[in-house]
C-alpha cells in the first residue's frame, strides 16, 4: 500500500470517529478535542522517534543542541496549541467544567462495551501512530533517504496550522455565537486535510 494512500486510510479513521461522536453520541467539542490531542502527543513522540532514527542510520553528526533544539521549539508549540485550544473552547462554550469533561472522557461507557472507552481510545491512538510508522517510515525505507531537518519542519508547518487555528478559535469565540457544531467541523474537516494530504512521512 502506498504511503499516500495509507495516510487517506488513517485520516479517513481519525475522522469518522468524532464525526460518530458528534452525530449520534452526543460528543462535544471538548471531547473531541481531548480525542485529538492524545493523537497530536502520540505524534509528536513520534517524531522524536523518526528523527533519532534517521541520525542513527545516516550516522549524522553534529552539535546535540542542533536537533534537540529544532525538536523542543516543536514540542514547546503543541503545549501552546494545547494551552490555547483550553482558552478557545473557554469562549465558545463559557460554562465549561474541564475537570468534569476530563474524568467524563476517561470514563464514557457503551453499551456493550464493558470496560470505559477512554481506556481504549488512548491506545488505539497510539496503536495507529505506531502502525503509521512502521508502514510509512520504516517499511518504506524512508528513513534512509529523509532529512531530518525535513521532518521537523514539515511537522512544524501542521503544528503552526493548529497554533493559527487555535488563535481563530479565540477571537470567533469572543467576538461571535457559532455553533459549536460548526467548530467540530471545521477542525475534523482541516485534520483530515493536513492527515491526508500533507503529511508525507
């Protein structure tokens, strides 16, 4: 399977799961955000792993601070986009207990399903990016060619998309009353795009 299509495949699965949520489960924009942000960590100590891996085969020296640094400037932008995602659901929704979402989240039942379905969710997140980089980093041999430069980077352009999103958020929160359908929307819609279409490795 080619690398582009499994991407489709994984955006298509990331997608149809808050979208369910919204439509027949009564999901929220909190916790669908919650959902997106255990796979944005997951991502993230991916691409410590991709990196490590493409210096250790390239055998790449240089000074330490050079990747550590490119990759903690990216680390320190998802606890920005996390930090400022709280803030934007704060003024689309102000009567918001996170707490209470939080442990909600953890603890959402089916039925059916005899055990809470947060304790499910975080690992098939996990399970999925772990499959994302077997198929599409290592089986595909692109760790041999890649730069891992280029794999900072590329992943910092999604995540200034997300801090850019996050800002919108905000301002459309304080300034306007949308939906807060239309806000679930937009953010599956621009997760699917960049899962799909943007990110190559």
């Amino acid at each position: 399977m080619s690398t582009n299509r499994l991407n489709l495949f994984t955006a298509i699965g990331e997608a149809v799961i808050p979208l369910i949520g919204l439509l027949f489960l009564d999901w929220g924009i909190y916790f669908i955000l919650l959902f997106y942000f255990i796979d944005l960590i997951s991502a993230e100590v991916f691409s410590y792993i991709k990196v490590n891996k493409v210096v250790q085969f390239q055998q790449l020296k240089f000074p330490f601070s050079a990747k550590q640094g490119r990759l903690l400037f990216n680390t320190g932008l998802v606890l920005l986009i996390l930090v400022l995602s709280h803030f934007a659901v704060y003024f689309i929704s102000p009567n918001i207990n996170f707490y209470s979402e939080l442990i909600e989240f953890i603890q959402y039942e089916e039925a059916g399903i005899p055990i809470p379905q947060g304790y499910i969710l975080i690992p098939l997140v996990v399970l999925g990016n772990f499959q994302q980089y077997k198929l599409t980093f290592i089986r595909s041999q692109a760790y041999k060619v890649v730069s891992w430069k280029e794999l900072i980077l590329s992943r910092r352009k999604y995540l200034y998309v997300a801090v850019f999103g996050c800002i919108i958020g905000i301002l459309s929160g304080m300034l306007f009353s949308i939906p807060e359908y239309i806000y679930i929307l937009l953010i599956v819609g621009v997760k699917f795009y960049i899962d799909a279409f943007l990110i190559k490795v």
